[in-house]
DNA sequence: ATGAAAGCGCTAACAG
DNA sequence: CTGTTAGCGCTTTCAT
C-alpha cells in the first residue's frame, strides 16, 4: 500500500533502478533497453500502480513544470478569466498553475513571491503591486522567466502583457462626448501604476483637447474602502451644483459598486447620468439599462503570456511588451436623454 | 549567482549542514546550538541570501505544503469565489494552491488527479465529474485527503461540502407559486450528482405537492453546448400554447444566458415571466429587473472546506458531510401582474 | 554543542 | 543492452 518506487520494480524484476528510469521516462527506444524487457517493466510499473513522484524529479532536474501565477484576487471576474486561460493554455505545454491573490497588498505580494520562488516554479506571471519593484526584481535575481500582466513597472525591464489603456480610454470618452456628455467624471483607483494612470490620463486629455476638462472630477478611491469612497463620491458628483452627466469607471469592481449605488440613490441611467465601464461584465448583459464598455481579449492575453513565459522558460531572452487592442463598444448610436 | 545552499553556507562557515539546517528550520533553540553560532549562521544566511529549496525538502520529509483544487471552471464566479475563499484560508494554514478546471470533462479530471497525486500534493478539494467516482477513489487508494465540494458521490464514503439544493429549491419554489405562479419550469444541466438532481427534484416534488408538476416542464441540458440548448428551451417554453409564467435556472450560467436571450425574444420580466436562479450574481445587483434566487455561503463553504481538509491531513479520519443553508431571496414581496 | 552520514526517489553519466 | 554510481538539497539520527 506503502507507494511503489522504481526501486520497487527494479527489485520484483531484478534489474536496476536505472533502467527502470530509463524505461519509464521514454528514453529507451533510443537504441537502449531490449524491446522485451521494456515491456516487462511498463507492464510491472502498471501492475504494481507505479506513479511517479515529480518531487524527486524535480529536485534531480531542477525543473517542476510548475508557474505560479500571481493576481490581484481571483474572484474578480476579469482576473477569474485572465487565470483560466492561463491555466488551459498551460496545461497544452503540460504546466500545472499555482495561483495567489495579492488584494493589491505589498507584503502578500512579497511573501507569495517568496513562497513561488522557494518551490521553485519554472516561471512567474503576476499583476504587478503598486511600489512593488523591488519585489519583482527579487524574481529576475534569481534568474526565473516572468511575464507581468495587466500593468508593469516602469523602469523594469520585464515582458508585459496589456492593453493600450489610453488609446481605448480617450476614444471612448470622445464618443461620450459625441454623445452630447458635457460633464465627464472619472472614479479610478489611487494606483499608480500604467494601467490605472492610462485610464484616467486618456480621458482627461480628451476632455482637455475638448475644453471639458475639470480636475475636480478626476476623483481617485483607495482600493482597501473602495465601497465607502465609491458611493461618497457619487453622492458628491450628484449634489454638484454644476451637473455631472457622464461616469467614467476605471474598473468593473468600482462600476459595479458604483451602479448599484446609483439605483439606491434613484440616479437614472442614462437619463441622468451616462456610463462608461473599463472593462466588460457578463452581467451588462443581463442589466437593461445601457452601459458603455471597453473591453480587453481576456483570452488571447492570458494565452499569450503563457507562450510568452514558455518561451523564456526554454532560453529565449528576448524582453517584450506585448500591447492588445480593447474594444470600445458604445450602446447608444446617437443622441439620449 | 546560482542558488545557494545550507552547504554554502555551512563551507563559508566552516561548519556542518546539519547544524545550518537545525538553526535555519527553527529547531535549534531547543537546547541545541550555541547562541553564539546560531546568529552567526542566521545573519550569512541574510547575507548569502539564502532560500531554501522547498522540493528538496519535500522530498526528504514527504510533505509539500502545497493542495490541489479542482473545480469544473475557475471563470465562473462561484467557483472563482469559492476557490478565493479556499485560498485564503489555506494561507493561514501555510499551504499553497494549485488550482485546475475540469470543464465537467472525465477525461481532464482523470489527468488532473494523476496530476496532483504525482506533484505529492497533501490534500485535494474537487467538484466531482459525473461518473468520475473511480477517479475519486485513486485518491483515497493514495490516502491523500480530499474534500469533494458542491457535490458528492453518494456511495463513496468521503468528506463533502455543500449546501441544502433539496430543501432550498422546494421553498423557493412554493415562494413563487404564492406569487401567483401556476405553470413553472426549470431547465438543469443533465449531470447526475446530487448538487443538480437535488435542485430539480426540491422543484418538482414542490410542483407536485400544489398539483402544478408538469413533466414536460422539466428540461436538462449538455454542458458542452448550453448556450444552443438553453435558447432553444426558451425558445420552446415560450411558444408553448399554455403559457409558462417562471423558469427555475438551476445555476449562473445557465440563467445568464438565459435572461440574455429572453431580453432578446423580447420576454419581460417579471410582466411575462418570473425568474429564479439558484447562485446569486453580483450582477443582478445591476439588473434592474426582479431576479429571486437562491443564495450559498461560498466564503463560509470555502473556509471549512480547508479546515476539513487541514484536520485530515494532521491525521483525522472522521468523514463528515457538511451541508450549510442557502438564503432565499425573493424580490417581490406580494403579488404580481 | 556540533559533526558525520544516511537516505528521500529520481536522472544521467559512465562502465562494462 | 544493462548495471553502477553519484548526486540534487534537505532533515534527522547517531556519534562524538
């Protein structure tokens, strides 16, 4: 009952380990082991329930066919997806996917970097944490392929996979304009990293280069009380004096929480207030009211970062930032109220 | 720049490995290393930089730290929330996860598991496969712990998670007909674990006790094409000449699609037709049509499972069978129409 | 209080 | 063709 070794089979047969070894990983055809006793024992290793322990292998081979993948929290429905393909995709080069969730903290980002690095996984793909640089340079110091994705740090040279934040956001707050807004707000988080700056600096501009512009409206939440910051500052865009007529949320958590907030407060949409949502929810589709989105290939990113890391998990160096294209996807063709 | 060892360490020190490992493991205070020594190696350990290879010392003391999830797919929001909560939770324990999807596929849940018991994990978490329950039982053969969750098979005798899909479909169900609803109709996946025959039957044997059931009413679709099969149920429910006025979708994905199509046909709700969906969706936060559903406590489920599984892992052998209660929610208080 | 050595299960280089 | 052997980096028992 006690696990079964290749010294186990070696022993019933009466060759060597080694042999067995070779057997069993497929090196033998190679003009090796007799065709008979290579039968012998593939026909003994599944009689006697042989599995193979990857731990030995991998401490022999230093290799664990393992990534660690690391995201903001999986239960967030884009990084949900983002992880699924990760891991499909993965699972065709024949990785298994160790995932953990930072909550946007530096130091579960640190510890789970730790952690990644000490089991030794052939590669790591994570969202960066805001201030994380250091963090992240602890992983190139010791050598293993990464990929950051969703965001990368600045002055790091590291592959990236992402979106190009700030084309998708200018151009869908200029159809906001087109639209008839007049009185864009912007709720993004307080985080200072290219996916969220982009955000927020694509529709300024557009709303500079439209003479819309006003800063009192660029309102920044922190990601811990995102619930409370959220629904405060709605309250105050809707006390305005001046009225605000279009939201620009920066994420589908703040949208949602923003929504959801805008019924309570009886805020009609869009017939009092327009929206725009960086990034699709499933649930759009099901909410009838018309909702305004940018939305990010999910799938081809996380594909792609996937055969991006296994590039350079097999000697490839090259550095990429690799920038998809969002869609923007405006409901209302033409003028609403 | 290669990795450094307790070797090293003990080389530039001019002392034992042995000793390296008692003071980096924690396990030297016992009255064992001198002070004096026990600093000496804990600051050239700082200074070296030292990690300790997790693989070698799994392989020496046969534990990994590390569990397997398997849920059907990681992108639908229960099974991403669920698995959070799981991870989370295992954090405390100082475990780490590897998580991978089944996609409700035999095949694939059969090589996950082969998967998981090679990599040595200690423990594992999975939705049962239809019919998988063999592949179950290889885990059990390995005497590796497991927590089978929002399903089970019911004559394997092993740890379950869950909540009450029987009791909890059977209210809802009598909640809606005192709405006013006469002619119900649900539409389930076609799979034969209990978590979804449960639900079919609450709702059935509720219909029978008010003389409401009606066989052909009760409509099981393929996972593998939802979208096609769901639409064309819809489709027909609402071409059939005595009018269905409500739909029990028997999971998210399946009411999502669902209400996409109904808003397609042009459906209402509720004027049309009453909807009740077994998962709540953060979504239906932002639907501004009433939704009833039918709602689990995944953090609490999420938690006890790792507990559960943790206390097995240290050595329990108690099987339990944990089933918590789902909230229900109706929207509309009284009548409708 | 510390060192020496065995061994976890596997691979790979070398010998025969 | 097949056996032998030396580690991979760590823990742990047994000496000293």
């Amino acid at each position: 009952m006690a696990t079964v070794s290749m010294q186990d089979i070696a022993d019933r047969l009466g060759v060597s380990k080694g042999t067995v070894s070779l057997v069993l990983s497929g090196k033998a055809r190679n003009k090796r082991v007799s065709k008979a006793l290579c039968e012998k024992i593939i026909r003994t290793a599944r009689e006697m329930d042989y599995q193979p322990n990857e731990i030995a292998r991998s401490l022999r081979t230093g290799v664990t066919k393992t990534i660690g993948v690391v995201v903001t929290d999986i239960s967030n429905e884009f990084f949900g997806r983002f992880t699924f393909h990760i891991q499909e995709q993965a699972k065709k080069y024949g990785y298994t996917v160790i995932t953990t969730n930072t909550n946007e903290s530096l130091d579960e980002f640190d510890d789970l970097i730790t952690i990644l690095l000490n089991k030794r996984v052939d590669g790591i793909i994570f969202v960066p944490v805001d201030n994380g640089q250091d963090i992240a340079l602890r992983i190139s110091n010791n050598r293993i392929p990464m990929v950051q994705i969703d965001r990368y740090y600045p002055e790091f040279k590291a592959n990236y996979i992402g979106v190009n934040n700030y084309k998708a956001s200018a151009e869908a707050t200029e159809a906001l304009i087109s639209l008839g807004c007049r009185r864009i707000a912007v709720i993004c988080y307080d985080i200072n990293l290219n996916a969220l700056t982009e955000r927020r600096n694509g529709c300024s501009d557009a709303l500079k280069r439209n003479g819309l512009y006003e800063p009192g409206l660029i309102i920044n939440v922190d990601y811990e009380n995102q619930e409370e910051e959220i629904t405060q500052a709605i309250m105050d865009l809707n006390n305005n004096p001046l009225k605000v007529d279009a939201i620009f949320f920066c994420s589908r958590r703040i949208c949602i929480t923003g929504i959801k907030y805008m019924y309570q407060a009886g805020i009609k949409i869009p017939g009092d207030m327009q929206i725009l949502c960086f990034d699709n929810i499933d649930s759009f589709r099901i909410a009838n009211v018309p909702i305004n989105y940018i939305e990010q290939p999910i799938r081809e990113m996380g594909e792609k970062a996937v055969d991006l890391l296994i590039e350079q998990i097999n000697g490839s160096d090259e550095v990429s930032r690799c920038v998809f294209d969002a869609a923007i996807n405006i409901v209302r063709p033409s003028g609403m109220r």
